[in-house]
C-alpha cells in the first residue's frame, strides 16, 4: 500500500503546491441548525489549492501510480472527469511534469474548460448526452487503444484511502465527538473512506450520503439509478441515503452565503440541506458535512444573483461532473 505524503512543511515552507493538500479548517455554522443542542460542523474542503475535496483523491491517485511504478515524469494520464477531480489532477500534473487527458462530457461549464487548459489539460469531449456516463466509457476505450494509464477514479481504492489517511483522520482528531457524518455521493470515495475510519474509531457514528433525485441533477453529486455504481461503492457501509433536489441544495448554498459566509458549490448545499434535516430528528448531538468545493465554478450559473427557476433551469442542462 502506498504511503500518501501528509501536509507538510520545513520551517514553514512547504516544497511544492502539492504538500499543501489537506488540514482543512472545521468551522462551526452556529445560525444554520434548528436544534440548539444540535451543533453542525463544516469542513472546508474548498480550502485545498485548486478549491476542492478531489486535491486530496487526485494526490492519492497519482502517489499510488508512483509507488506501483506505473508512471513517471513525462507520461500521458487520461481520466474521465469533468470536474472537480480534473481539475485537481491537471495542476498535480504540471507540478510532478505529467500530461493529463480529460474526457468530459461537451456541456460542462466553461470555468472548468477553461481550469483545465490553464493547467495545461488536453480536453477530450464526450457526447453531452450521456454525461459522465459516456465519458467514463470514451475514457476506457482511449485509455486501452492508446495504451495510457488511466487512474479511474470510480474503481481505485487510492480515492477512498485518501479519505481514510487524510480526511477522516483529521475530523477524529479536531472533533471526536462526531456523531454524524454527511458527504455527497459522487464516485463515493469520500464516503467510503471516511466511513471506514470513523466507524473503526466508533461505530455508532451514522455515515449518511447524499444523493439527488433521479433526473434532477445536482453538480457533482451521481444517481446510483442513472445505471452506474462505481466499483469503489459499498451501499454497507452507508447507514442512510438521502435524496436532495437541486432546488433545495441552490436554496442551502445561498444560506451559506448570506448566513454564514460560506461561498460553497452546490452539492454543499444539498449536504447542508440534509444536516439541518437531520439536526431536527436529533435531540442532541454534533453533525459534521463536507464543503466539498468553493463556488467559484458556478459564478456564470447566477446561482447567488439570479431567479431560483432561471438558475434550476440552467443547471438542469448543464452537466458540471
Ligand atoms: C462538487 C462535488 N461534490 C461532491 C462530490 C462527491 O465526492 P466523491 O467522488 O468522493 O463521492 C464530487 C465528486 O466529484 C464533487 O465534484
């Protein structure tokens, strides 16, 4: 198993981008709960250097390929991602010299086009129709008649153990009176390893996922009925599956905002939705959610500015994965 290399820094200063991924920042919401005895807690993933929970799965990825020999400086990576984890894999790319082919679904929002390029990312298209879904297949094709090693998030174990080393290990430590965990569901990296490490330390703390409704997509979260489950997923070691609509997850990520001055994507929103949900159920207790990314991505959907149905509207038709 290979070893991920934690955040570390000589004398203050860390080597390169990459060591600064993870210690992420636990912050109470004091004015989102609706139980007094209830504490919600969120953990700041959009801290991490490209805004975003994948810096520490697409770090795994690439340490795990290292460490098995698979890749060195100077090789060609495809992955199938539109989002969040190409980013992330684009600039640990340019930092450890590898070039990065991103197959991406053709309607995901310029701002992630755009990161992907300044990172210096070829950008392969997939047909928009069958979203992440078809990327993940053009990928696997790609990746075995041109002979590219493809990390594929969905099915390497090195996504969820970054959650495990890292993630997890730092929630126990700043806050180990956990008694809920909430994460949106994706490919369920977060989820799994997060669930292994809490529940080894206690295994009353509930792991709940979020995920949207069918055919109302919420940027970054999956569907398990859109007919993929990543190989990754365990549906054992969820205790609950909650569903949220996009409406909901828009109205929580303008909350943040404006009550707490959390600029966060839209799949916070649908985990803050389901934490106060849950915090109404409790009598007492403290919940923790993942801020998975910050919201800077979703600027040009209007989500602050624009009317609810406008903006449901458009993220309805574009795919953000
Ligand atoms: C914005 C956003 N939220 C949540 C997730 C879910 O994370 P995971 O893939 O670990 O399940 C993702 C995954 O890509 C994401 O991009």
């Amino acid at each position: 198993m290979a070893s991920l290399s934690p955040p570390s820094a000589v004398q203050g200063v860390f080597t390169d981008l990459t060591k600064t991924i993870g210690e992420t920042s636990l912050v109470e919401l004091s004015g989102l709960s609706p139980n007094p005895d209830v504490r919600i807690l969120a953990k700041l993933e959009s801290e991490n250097p490209t805004g975003s929970i994948k810096d520490r799965t697409a770090l795994s990825l690439i340490e795990d390929a290292e460490a098995r020999g698979l890749i060195s400086p100077g090789d060609t990576i495809i992955e199938p991602t539109s989002g969040n984890t190409g980013i992330a894999m684009a600039m640990i790319c340019r930092v450890r010299g590898y070039k990065l082919q991103a197959v991406m679904p053709e309607n995901v929002t310029e701002e992630r086009r755009q990161m992907l390029r300044l990172f210096g990312a070829q950008i392969i298209d997939s047909d928009g129709e069958f979203g992440s879904n078809g990327a993940v297949k053009l990928a696997r094709t790609l990746s075995a008649e041109r002979d590219i090693f493809m990390p594929f998030q969905y099915g390497n174990p090195a996504n969820p153990r970054a959650h495990y080393d890292g993630t997890a290990a730092e929630i126990i430590r700043d806050c180990p009176d956990i008694d809920v965990f909430v994460a949106g569901l994706g490919t369920g990296g977060t989820l799994m390893g997060c669930s292994q490490r809490l529940k080894e330390f206690r295994d009353e703390i509930e792991v709940v996922a979020v995920e949207p409704l069918q055919g109302d997509p919420v940027s970054g979260l999956r569907s398990l009925e859109d007919g993929f489950v990543p190989p990754i997923l365990d549906l054992e070691r969820l205790d609950r599956k909650l569903l949220v609509t996009n409406r909901d997850s828009i109205l929580m990520t303008r909350r943040l905002a404006e009550e707490e001055g959390i600029f966060a994507g839209v799949s916070s929103g649908g985990v803050f939705h389901v934490c106060t949900r849950l915090a109404e159920t409790m009598d007492s207790g403290t919940i923790v959610g993942i801020v998975c990314d910050g919201g800077w991505k979703y600027l040009s959907t209007g989500i602050w500015t624009d009317d609810l149905d406008d903006v449901e509207d458009l993220l309805d038709r574009s795919l953000s994965w």
